[in-house]
C-alpha cells in the first residue's frame, strides 16, 4: 500500500485532538445529571443518542478502517465501509445509565487512543481511497476528530440550554415569591 512521510507535529496535533474528547467525557460526568440528557430537541438528537452516536462512529466505522490500513498491504476502498450515520439506531435512552454510556465511550476511546499511539509516520501517511479520491489515514482520523468536535458542540450548546432553562424558571421563581410572598 502506497504511504507518504508524515511529519511527527501533524501527528502529534492529530493525536492532540482525539485525546480532547476524553477530556470533554470527564467534564461531562459532573455536568450531565443536571440536564435532561434524554430528550431530544426537535431539530436533533439527545445528549445521550449524540454519546452513543460518537462511541459508535469510533467502534464501527473509525477503528475498522484504521485497523484494516495499518494491517494490510493492499490498498482500502472506503466505500467498502458502511458510513455510521447509516448503520447507527440509538438504545431507548430511558433504558441507559449516562455514566455508563460516558465510561463506555471513554474507555473505547483510551484504547483507541493506544492504537493511534503506537503506529509509525509511514502508517499515518498510507492513503486510502474514497470514490477515487486518494486520503492519508491521517486526514481520516482527521475527519473523526471533526466529528467528535461537531458532536462535542451540539452537546455542550444542548447543556448550557438546559442549565439557562433552570436558571431562568429559578428566577422567575424567586421574583414570584417576591411578589406574591402568601405563596
């Protein structure tokens, strides 16, 4: 299989970025009690379907691909692969303990994380082919990484709503008792 050198800071920055997300796991496991991490928006997906939504990405789609690259000698057509927007149906929410769902996708991701950790420059520039369009393994680990920051933003943007909503309704509350202090 065709690769190209890579230099180690574009490997490192790539790296750099995929870490980010276990990070954001860590701070979410404080925060995602306090919101109503199950209910979906009308224009998307819950917090919870966005965590499982990542998790699988990485496990179906990501690691199969970078796992198939680094093993074998033959080029890789991506379209052999099933896109995970496509092959993704969310577990009922209400059935799913968020903690878990946070550990499950933080220890995915360590693992991965290993993986990444232990391949060379020339694995990171072997190219892939997409409807005939050459990519490195590096710009697709890329592409996961922008993912995860697509996902990582709609949750957050979701939590802050929720966590405004409650201290909206609480100030709405205490200017209430303000005024009418019988109630």
């Amino acid at each position: 299989m065709p690769s190209i050198n890579i230099k180690q800071e574009r490997i490192d920055k790539t790296l750099e970025i995929a870490a980010y997300l276990e990070k954001e796991i860590e701070a979410l496991k404080y925060v995602i009690e306090s919101v109503p991490y199950s209910n979906a928006p009308p224009e998307g997906r819950s917090i919870i379907e966005l965590l499982m939504l990542i998790d699988h990405a990485q496990c179906s789609y990501y690691e199969p691909v970078f796992k198939q690259v680094k093993h074998e000698n033959t080029p890789l057509q991506l379209n052999n692969f099933t896109h995970f927007k496509k092959t993704f149906e969310p577990e009922e929410p209400e059935n799913k303990d968020v903690q878990k769902v946070l550990s499950r996708l933080a220890n995915h991701r360590l693992s991965f994380m290993n993986k990444l950790n232990d391949i060379t420059p020339n694995t990171w520039g072997k190219i892939i082919y997409e409807d005939n369009k050459e990519i490195l393994l590096i710009d697709f680990i890329k592409r996961m990484n922008h993912n995860d920051q697509v996902y990582l933003k709609k949750i957050t943007t979701l939590v802050k709503s929720y966590q405004d909503d409650k201290a909206t309704q609480r100030e709405i509350q205490q200017r209430q008792q303000r005024y009418n202090p019988e109630n």
